[in-house]
C-alpha cells in the first residue's frame, strides 16, 4: 500500500528484505516498524508502544483531566489560497449545475499503466493512473470542444479554448489549489507525468507561480486519491466543465452471456 512503501522510503529500507505476515507474504505497516527497530532506526517496535495504550495517569486531588483552555473556541482568519476557495466556490454555487454520473470499464488503462511501468527506466518517474486520465480527457475534448471553454455573461458569448489546459486539484496544507496542466495536447504521457510531478512537489512547498494557477480550461478532481468512489464538485469558474474521478475498483460485472467477470472499474 502507499502507507507501506512510504514508511520503507522514509527508513531507507529495501521492502524485500521485510518478512511480511499479511496475507499471501504481503508487507503490513507493523512488519515494517517491527524491522526498522530491529535494525536500530525505531527506539521501540510497535507492540511496545501499544502496551502503554490506556496506561493513563489520573490527576492528583481531582484536578481536571483537560486545561479549560481545551473548550475554548477559536476563529482562525482565512489567507491566501483558502480565501480564494471560498470566493470562487461561493460564486460557482449560484451557477446552475448539471450532474452526470458514468461508469467506465478500465481493463485496458490499467494494462496500458502496466506496460508503461515495466518498460520503465527512469526510477525518478514513477507512472500512475492520473495522467492517462488527463490525456484521455484532452482527446475527449478535440471530439467535444464545447466542454473546453468559458461563458462570458456580460455578452452572453460563449468563447472555444485553443488550449487543453487541464487543471487538477490539489489539497495542501494551505488549502485547495487548482494548478493546471498547459498545452496537454501536445503533450506524451511521459510529459504530462513529469509536469503533475512538479506541479504537486511546487503545491506541497507552496511555491506555485501565478502562471501555475492561472489559465485552465476545464478542471479534474482526483477523489479517488482518497479512496472516494464519486463525487459532484462545483464549477471553477469561468470554466464549464469539471471531472470527478473515483478510485479504481476490481467489481464483479455480467457479459452478454450472463457470465459473472471481474471489471476494473472507475466512476
């Protein structure tokens, strides 16, 4: 899982050396804890650390458990990219909205990530599913370019984007961010990776430039990223168009036979 290989990243730790007590050898979070202590890099495994759940000391003289303070409400101001989500998300929900929700079979993109994988030579790029999505999104818009544009209501005047500027949302400590893709018509796969990498390395250290965030055509929200299978987002403004995309999921689906077989599957 993610949080498997990034506590084996974060020790420095090569996963085959793990013994995994999953199910079919697989490596669980407690087995890689258990071997970082084992080799010095935890100063205690995980069991110990458990032992001492629950071993709380009450207070002297019935003193409160919790400060006063703990109850307290507090108003935190809102700043820079979480002031601007709440402008724009209040102005996008009195635009009318329209929900279409789809489910597509993805046997052949997770094959197609496969081989990209395998063939592989760059331990720097690491594919995922998103960027396929993004660029089956740009082709689907070179078939419907009305997707691909922005409403002008001063002139009642609706303007086609030459661009495919695909912009993908990203949660950050500083809030939500929309940082966009430029040009991904003209973009491989390979490209398209490369520049999701930076755009969500610069969103992470806050340090995307005006022109990162500035410029999209038409929005995809990655809930899947979060194990979320669908969603309704609302419109990012003057856009009109967004995408939602839910997790990848091995579901049990019928043919034209009525014979029961296993479908990757994506909302």
């Amino acid at each position: 899982t993610p949080a498997v290989r990034h506590l084996v990243k974060q020790y420095g730790l090569n996963i085959d050396d793990i013994q995994g007590t999953g199910r079919d050898g697989r490596v669980l979070k407690e087995d890689v804890l258990n071997y970082a202590a084992s080799k010095g890099l935890l100063q205690e495994p995980p069991s110990a650390l458990e032992e001492k759940v629950g071993q709380v000391e009450l207070p002297e003289g019935g003193k409160p458990l919790l400060d006063p303070q703990f109850y307290e409400d507090k108003r935190i101001p809102l700043r820079g990219y979480q002031r601007a989500m709440v402008k724009s998300m209040s102005l996008a929900a009195k635009v009318p909205h329209f929900h279409y929700l789809e489910e597509i079979n993805c046997d052949a993109l997770v094959q197609l990530k496969a081989s990209f994988q395998k063939e592989n030579k760059d331990h720097d790029v690491k594919h995922t599913f998103l960027p396929f999505l993004i660029k089956s999104l740009s082709l689907a818009l070179s078939k419907y370019p009305l997707l691909n544009s922005s409403f002008i209501e001063e002139t009642n005047e609706v303007t086609l984007k030459g661009f495919h500027n695909i912009g993908v949302a990203m949660a950050t400590e500083q809030g939500l961010v929309v940082p966009s893709i430029k040009k991904v018509q003209s973009l491989s796969i390979l490209e398209i990776t490369k520049e999701l990498s930076r755009l969500h390395e610069m969103a992470l250290q806050n340090r995307l430039s005006t022109n990162d965030i500035t410029g999209g055509t038409i929005t995809l929200s990655n809930i899947g990223a979060i194990g979320g299978k669908f969603g309704s987002p609302v419109l990012n403004l003057p856009e009109v168009a967004i995408i939602a995309l839910g997790r990848i999921q091995k579901l049990p689906r019928f043919d034209d036979e009525e014979n029961v077989y296993p479908s990757s599957t994506i909302n």
